[in-house]
C-alpha cells in the first residue's frame, strides 16, 4: 500500500489524410521486450523514458488511484461479452525499476468491467466519512464500500442503475459493451457521470439511455440524462484547472461511412464556466464531423447529415431530422476511425508536458486502415493532435493497442495496452 506521506515522492519518480498527425518533435526508437518472447518498438520523445511498469494482464483498460493512494485497474479479460474481467490492484511500486511488484485480484468474474471510479462521502449526521468504489458493468453500475487497504471488497454490492445488456456482437454490429463513469464538481454539485454507447451504426434506439450522457447523486438518486448523440464516448474525465473545472470525453465517430470518414471527436461536455445547453445533442446518428478546421477559440468542424438515412420506425411518420447546426463545438478531432479512448491533462506544474492533453487512440477493427494506434498530444490553445509515441501498427500489423492512460503527477504517467496486456510508465528527463 501507497501512504499519503510517500505520494508526493512517488509523483516525483513517477515523475494518411490532410488530417494524418505530424510529429511536434522527433521520434526516438525504444525496443521493448515482453514476456512469453513477443517484442515492438515503440517510438517517443528523445527526453521521456518507458519502461514496463506491469504486464500478465488479459485486457487491462482505464486505471483509478483510490483513496489510500493505491493504483487500481480494470480488466476485461478480452473484447467479447463475457464475465471474466476484473478489477486488480497494481501494488509495491519500486523506483529504481519502474515496475510494480505483483497485480493483485480485487474481484474477478465481472461483466466487461471498463473503468471505475472512487468517491469519498463526508461525514454527516454523525456518521464518519465512507469511501465508495464505483464499477459500471454491461448490465448494471455497481458500488462496494471501500476502507482504507481493502483488497477485497466490503459487503453486498449496492446496483445504482441498470443498463441494455443485449445486442450483436459489438464488433459487428456496433453494440457497445462497456460503460465508463467519472466524478464531476460542478454547478456546486459533485455528482456522479455516466456514458454509454450506442447499439448500432445508425439506428433509431429502443432504449433512450443508449448513446448518452447521464448524471447521478453519489448515491445513485436523480438520475438523469444530460447529452444525447454521443455514440461510444468511453472516456470521460473531469479537469479541475480547466474552464473552473470541465468534463471532457472521448468520442467515436460511426463505421459504415468507408474509410475517410466520419472523425472522430474530443468534447468538452460541461464546465462550470460553459455549462451544457439544456437537451444537448451530439448529431449521432444523423450527423457526423468532417474536415476539421481552426477557429480563434476551438477547432470547429462541419456536421453534415449522412448520405445514409435512418430508417423510420415501422409505423407512423418519420421524426424530424435533426439540425446538425445545433451540435456543440467540438473540441478537437481525430483522423477517422481512430477509436480514441482515455486520456489525461497535464497542468502548468509539468514542465515536459505543461498544459497538455493525452490521448489513447485505440485504433479501428481493421488494421488496414492504418489511422490509429498511438498516443497523441495536444494543448488547449493548439488543438491540432500530434504523435507523441508509436510504433502499436507497423506495415498493417497490430504490435499492441493503447487504451487508458493515468497521471502520475508532472511529466509522468501510466498507460495500459489491452492487447499485450502491459501496463507502461513514461517519465520525462
């Protein structure tokens, strides 16, 4: 276990298309050696290092620091429905090699565990404070107690909300297993934020809570849908420096438009300095993004309805088709089919990476494509995304996929690749 007196110091130590990204710097070639004899080189800046930090895992995805300074991950074993995953605890840090000395079980046989989330109740009413850890499930969200050096959870489950749990596979027909949540204080309120995916490419919903974005007390009370047209935003993550504190996703864009299009799109959903619009849509499935462009304030791209309609429902009149006008700004966007997932900021306190966004791109099903399959950088006043390391697709091959990336303080962080199983620390020097 992490103290709270030892943190800092492991901060410390922790410490194609027009649209194709351009390198903000050169690359420099770092081999990298796994078990079980697989190998890639992966390429980054000259003055940041990599190093395995853990691997072993099945399909490690985002990762959470809990109350007690523990690093905590969630698994999903591999990418099919299943109820093999799990969340694991990645526990004695050693910094003279930059390696974790063992990944220990929290709880398996989950349901397409993606992310999870830690919040922590004051006191009230003369009860002392409880923290909580949060795990969104395919069918259901989750919440355990958590005490301080738990490695196992306390109790019964407690179900918050429960979810679609039924479609195609998803790499077929675009049903969306995983669910993602982040904590958010905003308006005054801390509440709990909750996305899931679409079932389809293009469809008309049976379920009103697909292709959402949804609020909830802490406590699972209030529940409400907040955003609509988000078709698999599985990154959302609330940055406190930004905008009085903002809460941005990750969003991917549709597969049946062919190869160039549509983009995919980075969102700020909410802050307390822009709030979300009463009703906010996304486009999804009407509308898509093409051809990103700069603007004084943000990177601004077109919607445009698909040449694809959508079918109407089997009886009655088609409804209204959406105004595309009417989707928010975008933030910024990727090359088509870039699948991006998580993502981190990096505050003025980094030197490296001062005011920089991190972002996963997973890439799409189908390597040939080639877009995808790296980490890239960019800044809230350049939002154009740049190569920050690669080397996950070379000649069409899948050397490995990055998914969840996590801040480790200035200049330092961990990213997970759900292909190898690996888990990565990167430090600048």
């Amino acid at each position: 276990m992490l103290s709270a007196k030892l943190l800092p110091r492991i901060a410390a130590l922790f410490s194609l298309t027009a649209a194709t990204f351009v390198p903000a710097q050169s690359l420099t070639p770092r081999p990298i050696h796994l078990a079980k004899g697989r190998s890639l080189t992966l390429n980054l800046p000259a003055n940041f290092s990599l190093n395995i930090a853990a691997q072993g895992l099945h399909c490690p995805r985002f990762m959470a620091v809990s109350p007690d300074h523990r690093i905590f991950i969630a698994d999903l074993y591999d990418r099919s429905d299943n109820t093999r995953g799990g969340i694991y605890i990645l526990d004695g840090w050693n910094p003279a090699i930059h390696t974790f000395a063992r990944v220990v079980p929290y709880i398996e046989h989950l349901r397409n565990p993606n992310n999870l989330a830690f919040y922590t109740e004051p006191a009230h009413d003369g009860k002392p404070e409880q923290s909580w850890i949060y795990i969104p499930l395919t069918d259901k969200l989750i919440r355990y107690r958590y005490n301080p050096g738990d490695n196992a959870p306390t109790g019964e489950p407690e179900v918050l909300a429960t979810y679609p749990d039924y479609g195609l596979n998803y790499k077929y027909g675009g049903w969306h297993l995983t669910r993602t949540v982040a904590f958010a204080t905003l308006h005054g309120k801390t509440r709990l934020y909750v996305t899931v995916g679409s079932s389809c490419n293009a469809c008309r919903e049976k379920e009103e809570i697909r292709a959402t974005l949804s609020v909830m007390d802490p406590d699972g009370k209030n529940q409400q849908i907040i955003a609509r047209g988000l078709r698999n935003a599985v990154g959302i993550k609330f940055i406190p420096s930004i905008d009085g504190g903002a809460l941005f996703a990750t969003n991917m864009g549709a597969d049946h438009l062919g190869d160039q299009d549509p983009e995919d799109t980075f969102f700020e959903l909410d802050s307390n300095a822009h709030p979300t619009a009463p009703g906010a849509n996304y486009g999804w499935p009407t509308c898509y993004f093409d051809h990103g462009r700069p603007h004084p304030d943000a990177l601004i791209s077109a919607p445009k309805p698909t040449d694809h309609t959508v079918p109407p429902p089997p009886a009655g009149p088609s409804p209204p088709q959406f105004a595309c006008t009417k989707i928010p700004s975008v933030y910024t966007t990727f090359v088509p089919h870039s699948s991006p997932l998580g993502f981190e900021y990096f505050d003025s306190s980094s030197h490296s990476l001062a005011d920089t966004f991190l972002v996963a791109l997973h890439g799409p099903s189908h390597p040939h494509i080639g877009t995808g399959y790296r980490i890239v950088r960019f800044n809230p006043g350049n939002r154009k995304p740049q190569a920050f390391i690669t080397g996950f697709l070379v000649n069409r091959r899948v050397k490995g996929r990055p998914c969840g990336i996590l801040n480790m303080g200035p200049d330092s962080f961990l990213f997970t690749d759900d292909l190898d199983g690996v888990v990565y620390y990167v430090e600048a020097h």
